[in-house]
C-alpha cells in the first residue's frame, strides 16, 4: 500500500512540471496531431489517384491529378511546419522544465543538512542535478509527442488496412504480441543497466572532484600515477555498464526493426497471393505498402518512447531519491523572527551524537555565555569544540537538550534569522572563485565598495589586497588559490567584520596567521567584540588569555571553567595543556 501511494504521488509530481507550460504542451500536441493527420492523408491521396483517376482515364483525370499533387504538397507543407514547431518549441520546452526542476533540486540541497553533506560524495549529487536531468529533459518533451503520434498513426493505419482488407491485417497483427514481449524483456534489462550507468558515472564525477580539489598534495607526495589508477578503474566500471546498456538496447532496438521489416516482407508475399487469388486489386497493394511503410514509424517512435523512458524514468526515480531526503533542520510552524539580538548563548544539558549507533560527541554540556561575554573552548582534538560551536546557528541539531538564544528556544526562531545574526569564521577557509571584493562582500550582499574596504582594513587586509595585480578587483581563482593560507583567512575575518553580527564564533581563525598579522588581527578582534558575544575555538592558548572565560571541553562535557590565572591555579587540564605550549 504503501509502495502504491509513493508510486502515485512521483506520478504527480512527474506531471506536475507541465503546468507551467500547459499551454505550450498543448500547442505540441495539436503539432503532433495534425503531424500524424497529413501523414496518413498521403497514402490516401496516392489511393486515389491510382485507384479512382488511373483506374478510368477522362479529359479530366490531369486536372485531377494536378489538383491532388497541389493538395499532396499543402499536406507536406503544414506536416514540415508542424514537425518544426514540435523540433524546436518542444525541446525548449524540455529545457525549460529541466532547468525547474535543477532549480528545486539545487534549492532543496541547500536546505540539508552538514550531517547530509557528511555521508555524501559532490561528484554523486553533481551526476544527479546534471546527467539524470538531461534525460528527463528528453522524456518530457520527446515521449508525449513520440507516443501521440505513434498511437495516432497506428490507429489510422490500423483503420485503412482493415478496410483495404482484414486477412492481410490479421497476419500483421500476429507479428505484436512476440514484439510486446520481446520489447518487454529487453525494456527491463535497459532499465537495470541504465541505473548502474548513471551511478557510475556519479562514481566517476566523485573521483574527478576529489583529485581536482586535492591537486596540490596529489602533486606533492607525486601520486599522480595512483589518482590516473583510481580514475581508470572508475572509467572502466562506466564502460562496463554502458556496454551493457548498449548491448541490451541493440537487440532491442535492432530486434524491433527486424519484425518490421518481417511484417513488410509479409505484406508483400500474402499481399502477391490475394492478387493471384483476385482477392486484392494492385493498387490496393500499392496503398497498403504505404500504409505499412507508415507503420513502421509509429512502431519506431514507440521504440524510442520505450529508450526515452526507461532513461528518463531511471533519471526521475535518483531525482525523487534526493528530493525526498526530509531536511534534518527546518522551521518550526511557529518559528519566531528575531529583530533584535542581545547575544546571550545557553547551553541546557545539551548532547550530541553524529548517528544513533555511535557515541556522544557531546555530552550533558551545561554553559550559560551572557550577552556580551568574551568565551573560549579549548581541549584535545576530537572532544566536540567545533561541533558545540555549530549546534549554535543550527548546522547540527542537538540530539538530547535545548540551547536557547535571548532565552529563546533556538529551534523556535527562523533559521534565516538565528544564522543572520551569528557571524562564523572556521577554521578551513573556503573562498568562491570570484574578485577579493566579491569575496568580502558576500558577508553583505548590498554592501557599498567603502564598507568593504572598511572591513578589509579592520581585517588587517586592505594592504595586501591593494598589493594584488587589480586590487579588489583581482580574480582570486577557485577556493581563492592565488592566496597564501594567511591572506585567506584575514578574507574570511573581513566577510565576518562586514556581516558585523551580535554573536562571533572564530574557529582557530588566526591559525593561518603570522606573529605580526595575528596579533593586528587580534586587536581588531576585541575591537569589533565590544558589546557582542564572542566564542573562540582556540589550540594556541596564548591568544585567550583575556577572555573572560575559559571552558575547557573533556570527553565527559565541561572539565574545568574560569579565567586563565584561575585554570593556571587549579593546576589542572588547562594549566597542564598551557605549560606544555609555553615549553615549546
């Protein structure tokens, strides 16, 4: 039952894409009727002229003659013009559907969530909003049309043969049910393999995305012989899938061209016996040659209906896959816009895991950061300081416990409005490929060129920005590869300064830094923290020695909190941590 209603609703949401272009479909279809209406009216002129006009020659039988030619060739004109307007308005249909459907594919990724994004391959969903669209695009347009005008013919050729004469139209009629079955096997085999094509080459797209992305250390450790391995062992398995995609679809297709060409073989020979039985007159044979030549066509459209679909139905269903995937995070139907912000953060026995079967990454942690609080998180790699920092603007949900913002509920307040007002700086750097302007400006959209600038100089930026070939100008290449790390993350701290929001979470953000850029950053920093909530992840711990307080995050939740000279007091994990860098 359940398998029914899920069926039933990708039928209506399959549909659904014509809406926007009813009228456009419609005006296809009226082409493919009238395309299919002028094709059969072709033999039934030639009938007439070789039955009715040759059959008794008058005075009058060339007028005749010219008269039908002249109606042959009206029939022929609207039958180009039509075809035409199916060839090109309906592709465009197509692809203007397709582009609706990347457009929501796209949108709904953007509203999964990190731990979606933990447990997939780029290269995968890239195959799936690019390859298996591309054959949908085909199916929309190609297979309404394709499987009209197949239908339409064959129920006029179907109607003409049986009235020239039904013993002959019996016989063609034994050739469908093999077809059907034959068509039925092969159809389910081009299915199978259909879909492991488009996996593999997700497969191959993921490869392609990996090694491109890691260039720089394949080229360091000289790995590209191994990446070319990797690639060509993801090549052949695409190859593998094609070649039977292919197979299955040459038998299909050549076997469906072979019945017809049997059935136009029988026509001819049962067609030459009822002539020599009196039974069928030779222009009754001419036109019925025509007609089965008609016949084919329809069957040929029907075969590549057949193509369409299962490539586009294969399609549709890893479409439906992805955008059936419910976003972990969402809106509550009450969720609240928040216009004003103060900034304080509580944390209520809050617990975190990354899936059910594995352990708490967080756990029972319990912080209250008043408005305007000045706090770091420090601890040993992997005790969750980074996750804690990202349950904040809801980038993971909290699997046991609330947090609250202004004593709000987090999960009560619109995403778009909690994220507005947290300003991120992490740790991994990500730059868009794109001018350093743009780059800084995508903390502010409508930012005017002096707030930028303004922003880069608190950033401690502006003079090596200037230094560049175009200023804020310059293209900065993909992931900002023209940069050097340090110069990257002083772009991603002018993003944040231009954001300018109630609460910061710096993740390591002077990491990158040298002694001189970090310590002019870090002035900025408590600048720029006045009166907001500032929460720094911090491994170099001589850089948070003024913050107001201290957590130091155990696998167990909060080990230690107070200020330095408190944590150096208690001679703890923190004093421990502190003195063994101080040593180095």
């Amino acid at each position: 039952m359940a398998a029914s209603r899920r069926t039933l609703a990708r039928s209506q949401k399959f549909l659904s894409y014509y809406r926007p272009y009813r009228g456009l479909f419609l005006a296809d279809m009226a082409c493919a009727f009238i395309v299919s209406a002028t094709t059969l009216a072709l033999p039934l002129c030639a009938s007439t002229i070789t039955k009715d006009v040759l059959a008794g020659i008058t005075p009058q039988s060339l007028n005749q003659i010219y008269m039908m030619g002249g109606v042959m060739l009206a029939l022929v004109v609207v039958n180009t013009a039509c075809n035409m307007f199916v060839d090109y308005r309906g592709h465009l249909m197509g692809a203007m559907m397709e582009s609706d459907m990347r457009a929501e594919l796209f949108d709904h990724y953007q509203k999964l969530s990190f731990r979606f994004y933990d447990e997939q391959r780029t290269g995968q969903l890239m195959s799936r909003i690019t390859n298996d669209l591309f054959s949908l695009s085909e199916l929309y347009h190609h297979g309404p049309e394709d499987l009209a005008i197949a239908i339409l013919k064959f129920s006029g050729v179907l109607i003409i043969l049986l009235n020239i004469n039904v013993g002959l139209t019996l016989i063609i009629f034994l050739f469908l049910p093999v077809m059907a079955v034959y068509a039925f096997i092969f159809n389910r085999r081009m299915n199978s393999a259909l879909r492991r094509s488009y996996e593999r080459i997700g497969d191959i797209n993921a490869q392609v995305e990996d090694t491109l992305s890691g260039i720089r250390v394949v080229k360091s450790f000289t790995n590209e012989t191994l990446e070319k391995e990797k690639f060509a062992h993801e090549n052949r398995r695409f190859v593998d899938s094609r070649r039977d995609g292919y197979r299955s679809e040459a038998y299909f297709s050549n076997g469906m061209t072979a019945f017809t060409q049997l059935i136009t073989i029988a026509v001819i020979i049962f067609g030459g016996v009822a002539i020599v039985n009196a039974s069928l007159e030779l222009a009754d044979l001419v036109t019925y040659l025509l007609c089965v030549g008609i016949l084919v066509d329809p069957i040929q459209r029907a075969v590549n209906f057949s193509r369409l679909y299962q490539e586009g139905i294969t399609g549709f269903s890893r479409y439906m896959e992805m955008l059936e995937v419910e976003p972990e995070i969402r809106d509550s139907p009450h969720a609240i816009e928040l216009e004003q912000v103060r900034g304080q953060v509580a944390f209520k026995h809050v617990s975190f895991r990354y899936k059910d079967d594995h352990h708490d990454i967080i756990r029972n942690v319990s912080l209250d950061i008043p408005a305007g609080e000045y706090v770091a998180l420090v601890g040993s790699s992997g005790v969750g300081k980074t996750t804690l920092c990202s349950l904040i603007p809801r980038f993971y949900e909290a699997v046991e416990g609330e947090i609250c913002l202004d004593g709000h509920n987090i999960r009560d307040i619109r995403l778009s409005s909690l994220r507005r007002h947290i300003g991120v700086v992490q740790q991994e750097v990500y730059l868009f490929a794109g001018t350093v302007a743009d780059n800084i400006r995508y903390g502010k959209p409508d930012a005017s060129r002096e707030a930028i600038i303004a922003a880069a100089r608190k950033a401690n930026a502006h003079d090596f920005i200037m230094a560049l070939p175009d200023g804020y100008n310059t293209d900065i290449g993909q992931r900002g590869v023209q940069l050097s790390g340090g110069q990257k993350q002083r772009l991603s701290i002018a993003r944040m300064f231009l954001k300018n929001p109630p609460i910061i979470i710096l993740d390591e953000a002077t990491s990158a830094l040298d002694n001189e850029s970090e310590q002019a950053i870090q002035e900025s920093l408590e600048q720029l923290a006045n009166n907001r909530t500032m929460i720094v992840i911090a491994h170099r711990l001589s850089t948070i020695r003024k913050a107001r307080r201290i957590v130091v995050l155990t696998d167990g939740g909060i080990g230690e909190l107070g200020t330095h000279d408190e944590l150096i007091a208690l001679g703890g994990r923190y004093a421990s941590l502190y003195s063994r860098q101080v040593e180095i």
